[in-house]
C-alpha cells in the first residue's frame, strides 16, 4: 500500500513538474484588444501571407473554420489574427518585427480580441448588456463571438496563455468610436486595472501601449482622439503612446488604415515595446529619501510622505486596487507604481489620525469610489485599505477595525505606527498592525534619484555566465539588452 502510494505520488510530482516545465520564461505574450484597427481592416497582401516565423504565435480566440482553427490553441501567426473573415491589423506586423529583433530562442505570441465599431464600454463586463441593446444585427453578431463578453474572452485565453509563456504587455487601439471623451483615459485605465488583478500581473511587468487613430492630414476624421491618448501616460504610469503620425489611411474611409499603414503601425508598436523593454532608464524614475521629518505629528501636516524601513531598505506602496506593497525601495518608490506616498488626517469625531494613500500628483487614491485609508487588516486576503463598511454600516472610515493610528516619534529611532482598533504595531503589509513590538519607519519626503545605482559598465551579453536576474528578481538564463541585476548590482546588458 505505501509503495503503491508513493508510486501514484512520484507520478503526480511528474505530471506536475511537467506541467510547470511547459512555461516558456522566453515566450513573450501581447494581449492586443480595440476595434477595428486592432481586428484588422485590410485586405492581407501576398507578401503578408507567407513567410511568417514559426516563432510569431497566435491564441485563437474563436474557432475557425477557414482556416480551421480551435479556440485557445496557437498557431503560427498567419492572418486573420482574430476571428474568420478579418484581415490584416497592427498586430501582424508587430509581432514579425518582435521575433526579427529578440534572439532566436525567444518566441511571441498574441492573443488578440477586438470587434470594428465597437466602444470602450464593450470592455466592461457588466456594461455590455445595455450597451447591446438596440445595436445593429452584424454588430451583435461580432458580440456573440465572445459570448457578449470580450473582456471575459480575453481573461479566458490569457489564462490558458500563462500556461505556455509570460505576459509582458497589452496593445490597444480604439478610439474612433469615443473620438475625444475626456474619460477615456480613466476607462483605458480602469480595464488595464482588471486586467492586471484578473491575472495576478504587476503593472512595473507588464506595460499597456495605446496607438494613435489617424492623423487629419492622411485622411482620418477622429484625428481629435489623439489629444485624449496623449494622457495616458499621466493618468497610467506604465501607459505609453504609439504614433500614428504620417501613417496612410486606405483612401477608402477616414478611419481605417492601408495595409501599408497596418504594416508600419505594427512595426511602430513593436519599437516601442522593446524600447521600453531594453531601455527601462529612460521611462522610469526613481526616488530616495529627500527630507526626514521628524519630531511631533505637527511635523507630518500638510505633507505627502513615503513610510520606509531604512534598517531593511523597504518602502509600502500601493500595487493597485486595495493592495498595499510592501518591498525594497528600488521597486517601492519607482514611477510605475500606482501610489507610494501618504498623508494624515483625522479620522471621525475622536483622536484618531488616518493614513491616507495618495498618488504622486497629490490627489488621494481612491478605493471603490472611497478614499483610500491604510487598513490595519487583510480584509479580504490582500486588501490593506479600507474599502468597506464602517461600525454603522456606511462606507468609509472603519474606525473599530483598522482606520485609527495612533502615531509617534521616538527620539533616534523613527516612527511607530500603533492602530488603535487592534492595539497592535504595523511592520510590513503581508501581516498589517498584528504586533507587539513596534517597528520603526522614516517618513519622508521623497527626491527624484539622481542615480540608480545602475552601473556605468555595460557588458556583452556574451560576458555574462551565471547569477543574473531581472529587475523583479527573477533568474535569467538568456538577458537581452536591458537592465539587469548582476552579483547585487545593476548592470546595462548591451
């Protein structure tokens, strides 16, 4: 019985060993969704047709029948990319040109998910059913490929996707049908958040790029979109902007480009994507301690302030949603992330001071439409903000169970951080406000780093053997020029 037991063990040990051997650290996925630039409007040329690289994949998203293709299965990425009877689009083309510049070992992949006059509330869940009602025939025809849920359709086949590689950015284009809302932005935002919380993925790993629609002077009449992608960037720290600029439209229509354009477009995502990738530097900006503020609470007014353990070089920040980070500095108080600063404030009718998270810009962080107040508790198995209901039943400051601290200096040593619900000390965010002894932060104010540390050699990566790892720790067994970390230390991969 044992060794029959031990027999059936050691076979599931294989099976799942298997399994996790099957993730490719070298196969890089691209979630691409949008309209219809993104579904592709042109008609594939004979020298789109062929010679494809075996190393450029496609996820079906629906079945095929011609090609014959089956949902959730890859494929070599010959168009159509999303569904039967769509062309050529910017994804074509962007992945060509990924495999033509990463080494060949790596491969890409996407997984592509769009529909042609659709608007940005077609990405959101819950809005798709009224969004639906009264649309056109061939419209809701598109819809019913995903089952009226394309946001769902793309959480689905991402998560078969991990199975196989590693997701490593998201493409949009739409707009045409928005053409110039102001909240825009904030919807890009706020479906980039789900994506991101639906996958277990960082935003520091996994940056969204948004295309430009086309310019007026090729044609294009929502060329006043542009002015609204423009704020991505400030409203979405890893947002970058892809220029459609000079790019040709079909002459057929003013919102669609040629296949010429289609080609170049992708050539142009693809660009940005491994600049970002192998010039992180250049996008990102580190901070470090600029003034220690110390003494009475008086000291902390009107201030917006960072909360490190300098003793363990670690910083709390906010990963999104309701998540409190808690790690190095170099990852804490970096530009990509959504908050790392805080302020006071009284909270209800008693003593009690609440730390609120606030974003770089100085506005406070807002949790389900509620400011977000630092938690003394894991509410739900990750959340350290308070995002529910109070001792009287309303939203906001849950005074009894975590939104109170008691906050003090002490001579020499820091900051202690007492919640007055638990009577416990905060130390770090996997265990909020949960002992006895006091850990002691500085807060301070924060200074853009006028070095990162990075080293100022650059090596080959031919020069390079063993002990290299990301900049999120993961080992690396083939770097491709970026910036690395190497014996300890930041290094330039050229």
């Amino acid at each position: 019985m044992k060794k029959s037991l031990f027999v059936m063990l050691l076979g599931l040990t294989a099976c799942f060993s298997k399994a996790y051997a099957e993730v490719d650290p070298n196969f890089y996925i691209y979630i691409c969704f949008g309209q219809s630039n993104m579904e592709g409007n042109a008609t594939p040329e004979a020298q789109d047709k062929t010679g494809v690289d075996s190393r450029f994949q496609m996820m079906a998203c629906v079945n095929f029948s011609s090609p014959k293709r089956t949902m959730g299965q890859w494929y070599t990425a010959t168009p159509p990319l999303v569904r039967q009877g769509t062309g050529l689009g910017m994804a074509d083309y962007f992945g060509r040109t990924m495999v033509e510049q990463l080494p060949e070992n790596y491969k890409v992949g996407v997984i592509d998910v769009a529909i042609g006059g659709t608007s940005i509330d077609g990405f959101f869940t819950e809005k798709v059913e009224d969004y639906l009602k009264g649309q056109a025939d061939w419209f809701l025809n598109y819809y019913a490929a995903y089952n009226n849920d394309p946001y769902g359709r793309i959480i689905e086949m991402a998560k078969k996707a991990q199975k196989a590689g590693v997701i490593k950015g998201i493409l949009l284009h739409q707009g045409e049908t928005d053409n110039g809302q102001e909240d825009w932005p904030d919807k890009v935002k706020e479906i980039y958040k789900r994506m991101l919380k639906d996958l277990g993925l960082r935003a520091s790993d996994v940056p969204i790029f948004v295309g430009e629609t086309e310019y007026a002077d090729q044609g294009g009449a929502c060329s006043w979109h542009n002015h609204v992608v423009a704020k991505i960037p400030e409203v979405i720290p890893t947002g970058h902007v892809v220029s459609a600029e000079g790019i040709p439209g079909n002459g057929v229509d003013a919102f669609h480009f040629s296949a010429a354009g289609y080609r170049i477009f992708g050539k142009r995502y693809a660009e940005k994507v491994l600049d970002v990738m192998n010039n992180p530097d250049k996008y990102i900006k580190y901070y470090t301690i600029d003034e220690r503020l110390t003494g009475s609470l008086s000291a902390l007014n009107g201030k917006n302030f960072a909360i490190i353990n300098e003793a363990e070089d670690k910083a709390f920040y906010c990963l999104g949603e309701q998540e409190l980070g808690y790690d190095n500095c170099t990852q804490a108080l970096i530009s990509v992330n959504e908050a790392y600063l805080f302020k006071i404030s009284r909270v209800g009718s008693g003593s009690g001071r609440g730390l609120k998270v606030v974003v770089p810009d100085g506005s406070e962080y807002q949790v389900g439409g509620t400011t977000a107040y630092l938690n003394s508790q894991a509410a739900d198995g990750d959340c350290c903000f308070i995002n529910g209901l109070g001792p009287s039943g309303q939203r906001g400051f849950d005074i009894q169970d975590g939104a109170a601290w008691d906050i003090q200096y002490v001579e020499g040593k820091g900051w202690t951080l007492l919640n007055k619900g638990t009577g416990k000390y905060l130390k770090d965010a996997a265990h909020p406000a949960m002992y006895d002894e006091p850990t002691y932060f500085t807060l301070c104010t924060l200074k853009e780093a006028t070095t990162t540390g990075i080293e100022d050699a650059r090596i080959k990566k031919s020069d390079v053997r063993e002990g290299i790892f990301d900049m999120q720790g993961h080992r690396v067994t083939q770097p491709t020029k970026g910036l690395y970390i190497i014996n300890g230390k930041k290094v330039v991969i050229k």
